[in-house]
C-alpha cells in the first residue's frame, strides 16, 4: 500500500448522551444534521480522500469492471411469463443502465444460444422504458409495476433520489398515454380492484414507516383518495397487494414478531375490509387463497410455523384445519396457493425446499411431494407465478458454481423444464469451481454452517485469500447465490465463503431467535468462530482474510472489528448499522421503534441499554491496530443513516493505530442500495473487490 495524503479530521463538537445514569461523550453527533453545511464539505472531503487513497487500485478497478461487463450479456430477454392471454417481459440493450419492460400476444422466443441475436416478437408492446423515464438523472429507481387485471392499466411509480418515496402515475396502455392521475410521496406496494377502477397503496409517516393505506379512484384527484386503514401502533408496517386468484385485496400489518390480515373482495374497492384472525403478540400469519378457502401458514403454538385450512367466509383461528403439522426443525416460509395446486416454501437443515400438494375443488387431494435437486448447496425458491390457473410452477433456482436458473415444474407429472440460464461469456468454465459446506464451531459449542467456493485449482495450504459474507439478523437467510462479478475474485486465487450465523433464518426460527435482542452477540462471535475455522482449517490465513456485510451485516462487520482485531486484514461495511445505541435510543429516527422487537428497546430497558453499549461498534472504538477499513454510505438512505459509517470513520480516524487505510466512501445522490444503474453497480463493484484484492495481497 501506498503512503497515503493525510485524511480529513472531522471537528469535535461537545455532545453528551445520557441514559440510564450514563452518560457519554458523542463528539460526532453534529453530523446527523446533512443540513449543516460542515456535514456536506466533510463527506466530500473523505471522498476525496477515499479517490486519492485508491488511486493506486484504478488499474485493477478498470481489470475489474471489464471482466464483468465481458461476462455479461448485456442485450438480454427475460423468460416470459404468461398472465391474462399477454406474455410479460423485460429486455436489456447494451449500453442501456436500465430494463425495458414488454408485453405481447406471442410468446417471445428466447436465443438457444447467447451469442444469437435477441429478436423481440413483431407484436411486441413496450409498457415502460426505465432508460426513458431515468432521463439524465445520476439515481433512478421503479417501485410500483402493476398492471390492472383487465390488462388495459398500468399504475408505476418513481424514486430519483434513493429516498424511498414513490410518485405514482399511470399509463393507459390502449394509448400510450399517461393519464392525469400523480400521486406523491408513495410507498411499495400495491392492489388494483377487480373493475381497474380503483388502486389501493400505501405511505409512510415521518419516520418512514409504511402506515396508511389508500383508495385512490381512477380519474380523480390525489386529495380526494380514502384512507381505508391508518396502523397507529408505530411497531408495525403495513402493506397492500392483491392475492393470485385476484378474489382479494390484502392488507398485511406486521411487526417483528406479530402479524394481522385484512381482506377485502376485489370487486368491492368500497367496502369495508374485514379481518382474518386478530393480532396476538408474538403470533404470526400469512395468508393465500383458492377457491373457497385461505391457506395459512402461521407460528401460534408452531415455533416453526405450520399451514393451515380455513373457510374464506369464516378464518378465524376457531376453523384453522390443520395441512401440514408443525415439524421442530422444518420451517414453513410461505405458501402459494393456485386453483389445482399448493406450493409450500420451507427450509430443512440449512437449505430451501419447495413441496408441493395437490388441491380438487379448493381442498388437499392427495400426498404432497418434494421438488428435488441434486446439488446440496443451493437456493430454490418460488419464480414469478401471476397466473392462477394453471398447471406448471415457476421457481428460481441458483449455487455458488450453478447461475442464476428458471426452471418450469409441471405438476402432475413432477418434471422440470430449464427455460433459462443466466449465460457467462467470455469462455469460463464453470465445471473449474467447486463449492463445499464446511463447519464451524461457536464458542456455546453451537455448529455454525459455512458455504464455500473456489476454483478446484486454489491450494488448501493456508495461502489463498479470503472473503467471509455475513448478515445475521431479521431471520434473512444468506442462502447461496451465484455471482459473475465473483469469478474475479475466484480466478484471483480467492475462496468465497459465506457465514450463517445466527440470527438469520437457516436454520428455523430459534437460529434467529438466538441471534436476536439479547442473544446478538451470538450472530458477532459466530463470524468470528467462522473465520477462525477458515483459518485453522487451512482455506486461507488471518493475514489474507477479509469479512464483508451490508446494513445490519454491516453492523456485524463494525462489531467484528472491535472484537477480533487480529483475525481480518480487511473489513468491508457497506452502509453499516454501526451507531446502533443511538439510533434505536431516538425514537424520531425512521423506523427506530420497529426495531425494538429485533434490538430491545434501551430506551426503557438498562439491561438492553447496557448490552447494546457492549456490542454497538461506534461506541467500543479504541486505541488499536485495526483491519483496513471501507465504509460506504447514501446519503439519502432512509433505513441507514449515512451518519453511522461517518460517524465510525470519524471516531476511528481520531482513535485507531496502526497504518491500515480507513475509508469512507458517500454516494451523495443515492440511498441503501448504492448506484441505481447496472453499469454504475458494476463500477461500485468493482471498486469494492480492488479494495479488498489491494488489502488481502501480501504486504511489502
């Protein structure tokens, strides 16, 4: 590494914070203020910086950025998907940042081949042109994509700043006209009613929590729309959408550990919604329908959910029948429901499984049966299904050395049809990786899974490179997944290995209740127990070993590194959730006390307060060597404050020895999911790995 230009130092302003007869020095508590002018000139000046300092890497990030722009097919054609007598798919062009969402009468016929021309069919019917509505803008996000049932309307909806909040419009696609309908400051989701005359979705309140649900009438204006539910308990979100049989209009109401369902005919959009089962603190439950029933799979006395029969007339709990009995260890995730069939989502012994049941007349009609799959580490899970009637299921399919598949099951006869694989130029040969599940011990003595890849090629003597993912909360499951932009890192000699820690949800509902309030620390020492295994058992060495997470992955990540200074060389935390204390003590920042279920709430409890104290990375920096360090940050996230990674940076500028770069990277025009475009995605990418490459590689 080169000597690097003296950093900036971000100015101390005295702050105190006390709590619980504490009290705490919080020197960096100005720069939560983005309307302070310091704030802006100080993210600039460490980008600047962070530039300056990675100079030496702009090589490698161009290296980079053409390995995965020459594995891609840049021009491409989703597999259609069938709804309503219309084909729906996306295309991308090359050199366009964005898809092209289509439609039309004859199935498009995908290339066997990917170096054969993409030819769209002659009665194709562009619907919307991302690029078009992106314009000149350096951040564009589509939120809502709905087309009525009758296929003439299609309501969508805009971000150009990475805040989350959607204007909505819509598209008369008889005409290509947008209508004179617009209404702001919109949320996800939504639900058409059976006529297309009306549109239900959802906004937020000030802390960006979605709260309320809306009618809005076609042809009206936005001030006149109905509030048809406003959630006041602030621990909860709510959510619209229209179930497959589109019989339903559903409103989800939902915190971390409790649920409640509302339903209402869809051709009804002005009646009165009514209830499925009533909330209960600590039960949760999701609902389908089909026929004259709704499936539901829920955890009351289930602490691995089951699924469940109820009369769609009658669904409370008193008429639960049970479908499939609760299984300890078998987590029921889900459930599709289809007029001749039910797919069950699950999870069993770390991995993903779909099992599907036979249904005559609404009702189970015979034994259900396993999709299976050869590979043991993989990811399978339900595909785009809009079509209710129908014979054959979609899923999504993908490994570490297996792209991303789409594959069409039938289901009478249990076979499956590959209609995609996601291609990889430029001659690799995905048969020269190979990937393995390895185990780890914790400090409890718990076994914590890993999944590893590699070339077949990369020695296992303790010389090769590694990257260790992790996440671990919200019961997310990091299942594996394949990556183009990986191979660069894979033909560098690396192993990739991802950490399921608990938290997440591989291993059922109590892996993430053991990694959750005040079992967090479980999901910190059981990354560190991983890449200490790594090391032990020769797939890489302390001095080569990198961890990596995103927002709460990134907290992990910020944990880490005041936990096991000595076991990485590198950390990477991309908008980390690195100011935990403080931003779950502060009941006005965006979803604050929604995650008092996941965190605690310190604000009444000093037993949460102090254990959070004891784990939140901004406040345990001290005099230490740390890894190298890159934080990245929006600064319009709404989940993340871009004030957490500076804030990080800032005290462990001011605190940390040693030599190893510290970096702060701020999009200053995007939110939590980093650049919008896919080549500006790549870019980002690979500026990333650069790091890491430049970091892992052995010191001179």
């Amino acid at each position: 590494m080169p000597e690097l230009p003296a950093p900036p130092v971000a100015k101390k302003v005295p702050a105190e914070r006390a709590v619980h007869a504490d009290t705490v020095a919080d020197p960096y508590a100005w720069l939560k203020d983005r309307d302070d002018p310091d704030t802006v000139a100080y993210l600039e000046a460490e980008n600047a910086y962070t530039e300056a300092a990675s100079a030496h890497t702009k090589a490698l990030q161009g290296e980079i950025f053409d390995e995965i722009k020459s594995r891609t097919l840049e021009t491409d054609l989703s597999v259609p998907v069938r709804h309503h007598g219309w084909w729906y798919y996306t295309r991308t062009l090359e050199g366009s940042q964005y898809p092209v969402h289509c439609r039309s009468r004859t199935e498009p016929a995908l290339p066997a081949d990917p170096a054969e021309d993409v030819v769209p069919p002659a009665d194709e019917q562009v619907l919307l042109d991302q690029n078009e509505l992106a314009g000149e803008s350096p951040y564009f996000a589509l939120g809502t994509f709905d087309v009525s049932p009758d296929g003439r309307l299609l309501a969508y909806s805009t971000d150009y700043d990475g805040g989350e909040k959607y204007t909505l419009r819509f598209k008369d696609l008889e005409t290509g006209a947008t209508l004179s309908d617009e209404v702001p400051g919109t949320y996800y989701g939504s639900a058409w009613s059976a006529d297309g005359g009306a549109l239900f979705y959802t906004t937020v309140d000030a802390a960006m929590r979605p709260y309320r649900v809306w009618r809005h009438l076609l042809g009206t204006e936005a001030a006149a729309d109905v509030i048809v539910h406003e959630e006041t308990d602030e621990r909860f979100f709510a959510g619209v959408g229209l179930t497959r049989s589109e019989q339903y209009i559903v409103i989800e109401l939902g915190s971390q550990i409790t649920s409640e369902t509302w339903v209402l005919p869809s051709a009804d959009p002005q009646g009165e919604f009514r209830v499925v089962q009533p909330r209960e603190q600590g039960v949760e439950y999701s609902v389908d329908h089909t026929g004259d029933a709704f499936y539901i799979v829920h955890n009351s006395g289930a602490v691995d959910f089951e699924l469940v029969v109820a009369p769609a007339d009658s669904p409370g709990r008193e008429n639960w029948r049970p479908v499939l009995p609760h299984r300890l260890g078998v987590r029921v995730t889900g459930v599709d429901a289809f007029a001749g069939h039910l797919v069950v989502s699950m999870r069993r012994e770390g991995r993903t499984e779909l099992h599907v049941l036979p249904l005559a007349d609404g009702a189970v009609a015979g034994p259900g049966r396993d999709i299976e799959f050869a590979e043991p580490v993989r990811t399978v899970r339900p595909g785009s299904n809009p079509e209710f009637d129908t014979t054959t299921f979609r899923l999504g399919y993908a490994s570490l050395t297996t792209p991303s598949s789409v594959y069409d099951y039938d289901v009478a006869g249990g076979e499956l049809t590959l209609r995609k694989r996601q291609p990889v130029l430029g001659g690799v040969d995905l048969g020269a990786y190979e990937s393995v599940r390895e185990w780890a011990t914790a400090d409890d003595g718990t076994r914590i899974p890993i999944s590893l890849v590699r070339r077949r090629d990369t020695p296992r003597d303790g010389s090769a490179p590694c990257v260790l993912y992790g996440y671990g909360a919200y019961e997310a499951s990091m299942d594996p997944w394949f990556s183009i932009a990986r191979l660069s890192l894979l033909d560098r000699g690396y192993v990739f290995a991802i950490a399921h820690v608990r938290g997440g949800g591989e291993l059922g509902r109590r892996w993430y209740e053991d990694g959750k309030l005040l079992h967090k620390r479980n999901t910190f020492t059981d990354f560190v127990a991983c890449g200490e295994h790594l090391v032990a058992a020769d797939w890489t060495s302390k001095d080569r070993l990198a961890g990596r997470g995103g927002s709460a992955g990134g907290l992990l990540i910020g944990a880490v590194a005041n936990l096991a200074v000595d076991t990485f060389a590198t950390l990477v935390g991309e908008v980390p959730f690195v100011d935990a204390l403080n931003t779950i003590l502060d009941p006005t920042m965006p979803l604050t006390v929604v995650e008092w279920e996941e965190w605690g709430n310190p604000v009444d409890s000093a037993e949460v307060y102090a254990y959070m104290k004891s784990y939140s990375p901004y406040e345990n920096v001290s005099a230490r060597a740390y890894p190298a360090i890159l934080a990245t940050a929006g600064l319009n996230d709404p989940r993340v404050g871009y004030h957490e990674p500076a804030k990080w940076v800032a005290r462990l500028r001011a605190t940390a020895t040693g030599d190893r770069p510290l970096l702060l990277k701020t999009e200053m025009g995007a939110g939590h999911g980093g650049p919008s475009g896919r080549y500006d995605a790549w870019r980002d990418e690979a500026f990333t790995l650069a790091f890491i490459i430049d970091t892992t590689s052995p010191r001179t």
